[in-house]
C-alpha cells in the first residue's frame, strides 16, 4: 500500500546539466554500499571460510564509479567543458592585455581566478576556497 509519508522519489543525480545543479531531492539520497560473502569454491561443506579482497572490491568501486561518470553521468558535459575552455581562454587573454603582452608569452593564472572560472556557485558551496586550497 502507497504510503506517501514514507515515500522515497527516485534519486536524482545532482550532474545532469554537467554542473552540480543538485534538486530538492538530492540531499534526501544516499549511496549504498552493499558486500556480499560468496562461498570459496576450493572449500567444500561446513568448512567454508569467507575472506573479503580488498583489492577486488577496491576494483569494482573504482570501475563502477568511472563508468557511472563517463557514460551514465558525466560530470562534466561536453557543453561544459567548450565552456571551460573559453573562460580559460578569456582570462588568459584578459591577462595578457592587462600586462600589455599580446604576444604568446605563458600566462600563469592565480589559483582564486581559476576556482571562479571551475566551479558554478552551487559547486562553491559544497567545495568552499579554503577547501580547494587543502586539496590543490
């Protein structure tokens, strides 16, 4: 029977548009994580022993997630990323004009204009600056 207070929406992937655009079902989701014992085929009967590998479930984390954000949810678009590319552009540009040197001399651009360029604002709220810069 439908209950609608105990009602779950399907999860929502907060990347759909190729930035982090979450809806107001994105932080009711969670992953999970579910492991499974599988009997030891070398054993037989009650003798069975279960011994988790790490490095197999280290595997298929890592290529479960890489084709859920390459193929099925992609967090950068390729909309997005032409835009990347054309801001970067920009600022590089914008640089360049500013110390007068319109020849292709390397321009390096400080890591505060490079996060303003990455990140939309939703994303800056869950990765604030001083975050970034512990990772960078």
């Amino acid at each position: 029977e439908f209950d609608p207070e105990t009602y779950l929406p399907p999860a929502s992937s907060a990347w759909i548009s190729g930035s982090f655009s979450p809806d107001e079902n994105y932080r009711k989701t969670i992953t999970v994580f579910t492991c499974r014992r599988l009997p030891n085929p070398k054993q037989e009967g009650s003798n069975q022993t279960y011994a988790l590998d790490r490095q197999l479930v280290r595997e298929h984390i890592e290529s479960t997630c890489d084709k859920w954000y390459q193929t099925t949810s992609p967090m950068v678009t390729n909309e997005r990323e032409a835009t990347l590319r054309l801001d970067f552009q920009n600022a590089i540009l914008s640089q360049q004009r500013a110390e007068s040197s319109l020849k292709e001399e390397k321009v390096t651009l400080d890591l505060k204009t490079c996060y303003e360029l990455m990140f939309t604002e939703e994303e800056k709220q869950v990765l604030p600056f001083n975050y970034f810069i512990e990772d960078w």
